[in-house]
C-alpha cells in the first residue's frame, strides 16, 4: 500500500516568511486543519486537495530543482504520512521546513527539519489549541512564530517569551503583525522599544504579491 497524502497545492515561488525569507523555495501545501484562526489566510487548504503518494510527490518537487522545501498547510501534522513526507525530503538533500500551528505533536518530526511552530496569541481566537509541550522539542535548528493582532497580543507574546525563554530554546523567534490588525511599523516600534530578542517578520508574499495563489 502507497503511503498518500492530501495535497492542496505544490508551486515554486520566495519564501515570504521565516528564516529563508526571500530564497526561491518549493511550497508542499497539505489540506486540513483542526484550526479556525481568525486572521487565516489559507482558508481554502481546509478541504478538498489531490491524493498523492509520496513518490508522486517527490517527482513534483524534484522537478523544480530546488534547494529549499517547506511543508505547510492547513495544518500539516494532521495527516500521519507528513512525517515520512519529511524524512523523504531530507534523504533527498533539501533543506525543508514544516510551518505547523503548535497545537500538535512535532515530537516526531526528523530533527533534520526546521520546525515553525505558531504560538497561537489570544487573538487568533485560538490560544486553547497551544500544546505547550511541543517547547521541550525545540532546537536551536527550529523558529517560533507570533502573529500579533493587538498591543494585548504583544504583551501576551512578551510574557511567553520570557516564562520560556524562548530565544535560548529556539533559533530565530518571530514577531509578525497579523495583516491589517497592527501596523508593522508600531510592532518595530515595540520590539525596539522593550529590547526583545526576537525578528521582526514581514509577510514578504503580501508585500509583492498580494497574497494571489500559487504564490
């Protein structure tokens, strides 16, 4: 029996978020998510998708010739076979990524992979989905995500930061405003202002493209 996936989208574009921000990067979109953030933007992986297999999915990846992967969704850890997906993607050499919302298990994640976990802040309206055990997993090979949606959100992710101490567990932390919620430019003046050491992150597919599919 070939191990499948449910697979909204695979295309090649820059990734517009994270670490590699800005490298031309192939995108492994999985459909579902036990999710509902207020503020999401990918709304239309929850349902539908293509089956795969993951030979399928390998040859479309290998077929863009690229040197950095990101599996993300929806929510890519609901389906079991992301995890095989994963450890395909690094024997085939590529620096791969997973950006998953925090709210499950990414204990078995390869640790070859760079985990992108969202702290989910009370304003996504979904800060209950947290599993906060997920942190004893962190490398300094991972990043930890906060999309902040108001100053409350701000001084929630600060408090976070610190219980956790998340800059020593975690390589990069990322501070990004939800679209349209915070301006960019108060969020710098905040990061700025407290000393923090976190990124300010930029959403840079929003900013060059205007968030149109397939990019």
């Amino acid at each position: 029996m070939h191990q499948t996936l449910r697979i909204t989208e695979i295309f090649y574009s820059l990734q517009g978020e994270t670490r590699t921000a800005g490298l031309p990067t192939v995108f492994v979109r999985l459909t579902g998510c036990p999710l509902r953030c207020q503020y999401c933007d990918t709304a239309y992986a929850f349902s539908g998708g293509e089956l795969m297999t993951l030979d399928a999915i390998l040859e479309r990846v290998a077929a863009y010739k690229p040197r950095y992967i990101c599996v993300t969704g929806g929510e890519p850890l609901a389906q079991p076979n992301c995890i095989p997906l994963l450890q395909r993607l690094c024997d085939a050499g590529y620096d791969v990524s997973i950006e998953t919302s925090g709210a499950l298990d990414v204990s078995a994640v390869d640790p070859r992979v760079s985990k992108v976990v969202d702290l989910k802040t009370p304003g996504s309206a979904e800060v209950g989905r947290n599993r906060y055990e997920n942190i004893a997993h962190l490398t300094a090979n991972d990043q930890v995500k906060f999309v902040i949606c108001s100053r409350e959100d701000y001084d929630w992710a600060v408090s976070k930061l610190i219980e956790y101490r998340l800059e020593q567990r975690a390589g990069e932390v990322l501070f990004s405003p939800s679209h349209k919620e915070v301006s960019a430019r108060d969020l710098a003046d905040w990061i700025v202002a407290d000393n923090l050491p976190v990124r300010l992150q930029l959403q840079l597919h929003k900013i060059l493209w205007n968030d149109e599919p397939g990019h």
